[in-house]
C-alpha cells in the first residue's frame, strides 16, 4: 500500500512539474535565397476575350533548383495553376495563379503568383503541412527562357521566408 502511494505520489509530483515548466517553443527559422523553376505544360485551354485579348487557362509542372544549400524548395516539385490574359498577338498583358510543392519527405508548401502588367512578378506563401506548416514569405520571379510553343518555361526566382 505504502508502496501504490509512493507511486501515485511521484506520478502527481510529475505531472504538476511538468505543468508549471513554461512551454518550449521551437525558434523560427528565417532565410531568403533564389533560384529557379522550370516548367513544363500539362494541359491549356484558351477563349477570346471581349477586346480581342487570349485568356488561357493552364497547369504546369515543375522542379525547384535552389542555389542555397538550406533553401528548402531545392528539389521540390510544383504544380502551378492559373490564368493568362494575353495581348491579340499573343504577348502577356497579366497572369495570376496558386501553386504547391511537394518536398522528399511529403510535406507540402502553397504559393500564389500574380505577373502584373507594370512587369512586377510576386509570389507570397500562403500556407504548408508539416515543416513548412506555419511558413510565411514571399518574393519576386523573373523569366528566364520559354520555349516558342509556349509548353515549356523557366523562370528564376528570389525572396524570403520564414518557418
């Protein structure tokens, strides 16, 4: 019996320790870094806008090559999808869209792009699973080289974040 009380005794001092040690958390990771994407179309449909301009619609597919060695989208692979809205000759007037990436280990990370007509190219992070679950940041994106069908495009990339 004294031996059942010494136990219950240990497990409530335990208990009421670890209730009073303030919570641990992790400490945020910070970085910024660059990069680059390359992507290959999936599929586009287009239609004719009211003013003559092409409003296509595509999903693209894509590795990240990051030139940081802790950037951690390097080798992730994305799949992007959006909407172009395109000049009558087929140049970009302005493009939006959202993308996810998915790493090794499964995890995920969510982004949103938009590539506005004064040439400002953005992306923010909007949300992940598990590593990057409360990541946060953003940058900018600048096209590097399309191919002339338009199925097959790199765009390089810079920002920062924050995990």
């Amino acid at each position: 019996m004294k031996k059942s009380i010494n136990c219950l005794f240990s497990l409530f001092v335990a208990i009421v320790g670890l209730s009073i040690v303030p919570n641990l958390t992790l400490v945020a990771q910070s970085g910024s870094g660059s990069g680059h994407v390359s992507y290959h179309q999936l599929f586009s449909t287009e239609s004719q806008g009211k003013d003559g301009s092409v409003v296509q619609q595509s999903m693209t597919r894509g590795t990240v090559v990051g030139n940081e060695a802790d950037n951690p989208f390097h080798l992730t692979t994305q799949t992007c999808s959006g909407t172009n809205i395109l000049s009558s000759k087929g140049q970009p007037i302005e493009s939006c869209g959202s993308c996810d990436g998915v790493d090794a280990d499964g995890d995920i990370w969510w982004l949103t792009y938009h590539n506005g007509t004064d040439g400002s190219n953005t992306w923010k992070i909007i949300g992940g699973t598990g590593k990057y679950k409360k990541m946060t940041g953003g940058g900018t994106t600048t096209p590097m080289a399309a191919s002339a069908d338009g199925k097959m495009l790199t765009i390089s990339f810079e920002g920062t974040w924050k995990m």
